[in-house]
C-alpha cells in the first residue's frame, strides 16, 4: 500500500527537525564538520518532505539546490530559498571524507562560524517548508 503524501511528508519532516538537534549538539560538542553535515542533511530532508507531501513518488539526490529548483516547479517561492540555502550543499561529502577537501581531515577543516552559518541556513529551510 502506497503512504499517505501528506503523512510521508510530516515524517520526513520530523526527521529533519531531529536532524537540527542533532546538528546543535554537535555545534556544542566542538564538532563542527559533523554538524554542518547534519545541518545539510536536515534541508535535505525538509526539501523531502515537501516534495513527498505534494504526491512525489521518489525523491533523488543529495543537493539542497536542485530540490529547492524540484520543488519550484510546485512553488516558483522556492527558487528564492534555493539562491539562499544552496551554500549548505558544500557540507556534504567534504565534511566527512579527508579525498573531499585538498589537504586535512574534516575535523579540522570547520569551525564554529561554518557550523553556526550551516545551521541558521538549514533551521531556514526547514522553517520555509513547515509554512507550506
């Protein structure tokens, strides 16, 4: 049996909210890659959420940007959260794998000011999706 969009779409939804607290924690804890990725992956899944909402079967791929532009098709406001939020796609794989960045590890590679801007962009795009 096929889900519910709408209840598809509050479920995504809640996880990129815990995403968010996960990201905040990790902010606390000094672990500033970490929370960026989580801070990208709760955009990710907030953009999720809408486009499974309003009745998509399958939603691909990993970049903040091109769902901001999926979901204008729907919504031509998007395209305006995409201009913001798309700086968020540069967490996700050089936050996490040393071959992501041109020397250093992750660890060491973020701090406060990119996990504080990381998270500011992705509580937005949460927030933008929720008034939908």
């Amino acid at each position: 049996m096929k889900p519910d969009p709408l209840e598809e779409g509050r479920r995504w939804l809640a996880q990129a909210k815990d995403d968010i607290t996960v990201a905040e924690h990790l902010l606390q804890g000094g672990f500033h890659n970490y929370a960026c990725f989580f801070a990208q992956q709760a955009a990710e899944k907030a953009l999720k959420a809408y486009l499974l909402a309003q009745g998509a079967r399958e939603v691909r791929g990993h970049s903040v940007g091109d769902l901001c532009l999926d979901a204008a098709r729907l919504d031509p406001a998007f395209e305006g959260l995409a201009d913001e939020v798309t700086p968020l796609d540069k967490y996700y794989i050089p936050t996490r794998y040393p071959n992501g960045l041109p020397g250093g590890t992750p660890s060491r590679a973020f701090d406060r000011v990119d996990s504080e801007r990381a998270l500011g962009l992705a509580r937005h795009a949460v927030a933008f999706v929720e008034e939908r």
